[in-house]
C-alpha cells in the first residue's frame, strides 16, 4: 500500500471520511470510561476533596493545546517545505480545535482554582503561558482569515506558527523558570507518578479520548476545508455533486 | 560571494534607512513623545505614591518599551514595500536574511535606542535609582533589539494586509512576553537587592535567539509576502 497517494486532497476526502466514525466511537467509549473512572472509581484526595477531580478534564486538555500546537506547526513546517496543499489544510484544520483545548484548560483550570486557591485567575506562569497560547491560535486565525489569497494565507500563518513553536517550551519550562504558586507536574517521566493509579488511569484514559476526538473532528473539518477551497470545478465536473462523486471513486 | 560585497550591503541598508530618518525625522520624534507620554500617564492614573510608582516603575517603562516599537513596526517594511523598492532587495545577489538584518538594525538606531537613552530619565520620574537605573538602562539596551527583531517578523508578515495595524500587534505582542518579563524582571530583582544578572543573561539568551532565527523567518515572510 502506498501512503503518499493519500497526500492528494482527491484520495485523501474518502479516507478522512472513512476514519472519522471509528474515531469518534473510540473517543466517546474512552470519554464515557474516562469520566466514570475519574468521578465514581477514583478515590478522594485527602488534601483538596472532591474539586480536584476536574483535573480528569484539565490535565489532558492542557496537554492537547500544547501538543496540537506543536502538531500544527509540524504540519506548516511539512507544507512550506514539501509545498503541499493537504499539510496548510492540516494545519488550518488543527488550529480551532487546539484554541478549543486551550480554552477549556482554562476554564477548568479557573474553576478548580476558586476552592482551591480561593481564586478564579491567578497571573501564575502556566496559567499565563497558556493564556498566550490561546493569542497565538488566536493570531494564526485572524493572520490567515485576514489574507484573502489562500497561497498567501497558507503560509504566512504556517511561517507564524514555526515562529511561535519557540513559545511552547517556554510553557513546558516556565514551572522551573518562574517561582510560582501552582503545583509542580505531578506526573513526569523520570520519577514517575505521585497520584493514586486509578487517577492516573483514568487521565490517561482522557488523554487517548481527547486525542479520538481530536482526529475525529479535525478529519471532519478538513474535509469542510477541502470543499470550501476545491469548490471551483477544478478536480470535478459537478462541484455541487463533489462529495458522492468523489467518494464513489 | 564575497564578505566585503555583503557587509557592503548591510552598511549601505543601515546607511540608507537611517538617512531617510533623518529626512523625516518627524517620525522618529513621535516614538520618543509616545513614550514619554504614556509613561507619563501611569502616575496619572494610579496616584503619586512613591512606593507604588517604584513598584510599577519596571513593568510600566518596559511596557511603554514595547508600545513604542510596536507602533514603529509598519515603518520598517511598508515604504520600501509601496514603492516597490523591497522587491529589488529580493532580487539582489545577497542573502535577504541578511538585508533584513541591516533593516532591523535601522530600526532599532531610530526606535529603540531613543528608549534606551531616554529610560534614566524616565526611570527616575519613578523615583528608581542608583544601580536599579543603569539595570534599566542595560536590560533595554540588551531588550529592544530582540523586539525590533521579533517585530520584523509580524510586519513582514502583514505586509500589505487589510487591518494590518492591529493584527501585527496580535501576532508580535504574544511573542513580546517573555522579553518583558525577564526585563522587567531584571529591574525587580535589582530593586529586591538580588541583583538582575540571571534575567540579564537571559535577556541576551533571548537577543542571540533572535539575531539567529529572525532574519530567516522575515525573509521568508517578505519572500511570501511579495510573491
């Protein structure tokens, strides 16, 4: 089986359509197993109590907006350099999805902090970093919808996205960097995890299910992108029949 | 190529856009009052408490600091842009990254070096003193440049875009933060009598960063900008 051919936007619409209900049934089995195991299986924290369970929710969507950003980039870097239109699709796709994570991780994060800290927003250094994380996806956006060319779109926010990948090891980095009120990682790699495994469990379990999503609805979207680009009858006869005729090859 | 047909180009670059200053040297002018003036309207704003005004005095003069060079930003590019003089500088046989440098280099002479000279001043109507200036001083002469730098990138890459005033101050200003908080920083720490070296290494951490980087990513924009 040859991947490349899937680079093509014309292959790659039928495939995408193809992969999206498995990713959207693993997602919702993981989500559902996830939630049950953080909210009704997971034990209660002997220091914050039952409000600590957000972070079932928080954790693994701060760990996807920056990971997506990263994806994005990865995805501009691949188009500028191989010149190919399916990447700045990706990565236009990716972009909304990625601002959605980083605003729910701070939504969560705001509202696990009022118990625990006794307030909605502190001017903490991830907290920070991950408000700038959204204006930057906020800034890759407004840069492509501000540019009407599409050539030109594509890759001036693809050149602002590999500028800003500087920006998220500043985040990963900035717990050590700055002397802050927000608790270290309290999962890593090199000393493992402090938490209970069931917790752990089921963040994980949130994670693969946030990433099920991801998949899901960005393939959905950059089948959006694709016809709303293609609309013009340049790879079809019939452009308002493109979506059967194009899947029927 | 060789090195002295390069340096040539950059010199002739710096030469030019600081002579062109000098012409309309009204707009360099506007930077230093802007400045002045918004630092001026914090104590205005907040009260003439000494002690508060020392607090803020870091983050409002760099703050100001960053302003200034953002709204200096759609001079660096726009007039060789509109008159189609940016499209020559593609074609040259030296490396545009290069070109770009010299351009930035301009830029900083006419609108950051002003902030740098003018900051004592400004520092001591927050009543700061002693070593805290000349903190002051070093940490936006190792500061603004990093700013002209990373503000190349955003202008280029708005270059000719509806909305381009407030959009480049969407993309630049996320990217502005990490220099404002370690020079801001810095001021803080040498007012604490921690000394500001730690934020100062990283300020030139963050200065070397983007004499390394920025150059490549504006010539770049300019490259899809101009196609």
């Amino acid at each position: 089986m040859i991947w490349s051919k899937y680079s093509v936007p014309q292959a790659f619409y039928p495939l995408a359509g193809r992969l999206i209900p498995w990713f959207a049934a693993v997602a919702v089995i993981l989500m559902v197993v996830g939630l049950y195991m953080g909210f009704f299986v997971a034990p209660t924290d002997f220091q914050q109590g039952e409000s600590y369970r957000i972070i079932f929710v928080h954790v693994p969507a701060a760990w996807m907006s920056m990971f997506l950003y990263v994806v994005m980039a990865v995805w501009a870097g691949v188009g500028m350099g191989l010149n190919a239109r399916l990447s700045f699709m990706m990565a236009q796709a990716i972009a909304p999805t990625g601002a959605m994570f980083t605003f729910l991780a701070l939504l969560t994060g705001a509202m696990w902090g009022k118990p625990t800290w006794g307030a909605w927003w502190v001017w903490d250094a991830r907290l920070t970093s991950e408000l700038i994380l959204l204006f930057q996806y906020a800034g890759v956006m407004l840069l492509r919808t501000s540019i009407d060319d599409v050539r030109r779109a594509d890759r001036s926010s693809a050149v602002f996205a590999l500028v800003g990948v500087v920006n998220v090891p500043i985040i990963y980095y900035s717990v050590q960097w700055w002397n802050t009120l927000h608790q270290g990682a309290s999962v890593s790699m090199a000393t493992g995890s402090k938490m209970a495994a069931t917790m752990l469990m089921a963040m994980l379990i949130m994670t693969i299910a946030f990433w099920m999503y991801s998949i899901a609805v960005i393939l959905a979207r950059v089948r959006c992108v694709m016809l709303e680009r293609e609309s013009l009858p340049t790879w079809d006869e019939k452009p308002a029949a493109m979506p059967e005729a194009v899947e029927a090859r | 190529m060789s090195h002295s047909s390069m340096w040539e180009a950059v010199t002739g670059i710096v030469r030019r856009d600081l002579l062109l200053a000098m012409r309309r040297w009204s707009d360099a002018a506007m930077s230093v009052f802007f400045l002045v003036i918004v630092v001026s309207l914090f104590p205005l704003g907040v009260g003439p408490e000494p002690a508060v005004l020392r607090t803020i005095a870091p983050g409002v003069l760099w703050v100001a600091a960053l302003l200034t060079c953002l709204l200096s930003l759609a001079r660096v590019f726009t007039p060789d842009y509109l008159d189609g003089v940016l499209e020559q500088m593609v074609l040259v046989p030296q490396p545009l990254s290069l070109l770009v440098l010299g351009k930035v280099l301009a830029h900083w002479v006419i609108s950051g070096l002003p902030v740098v000279l003018l900051s004592p001043l400004l520092g001591l109507q927050f009543g700061l003193e002693g070593e805290t200036l000349g903190v002051l001083v070093l940490s936006l002469l190792l500061g603004t440049p990093t700013l002209s730098m990373i503000g190349a990138i955003g202008a280029a890459l708005v270059l000719g875009v509806r909305g381009s005033g407030l959009l480049v101050a969407l993309l630049v200003l996320p990217l502005y933060v990490p220099v404002l908080i370690f020079g801001a920083g810095a001021v803080t720490s040498s007012m604490a009598g921690i000394g500001g070296e730690a934020n100062l290494s990283l300020l030139g951490a963050c200065l070397v960063l983007s004499l390394f980087l920025a150059p490549w990513a504006t010539a770049a924009a300019l490259r899809i900008a101009l196609e």
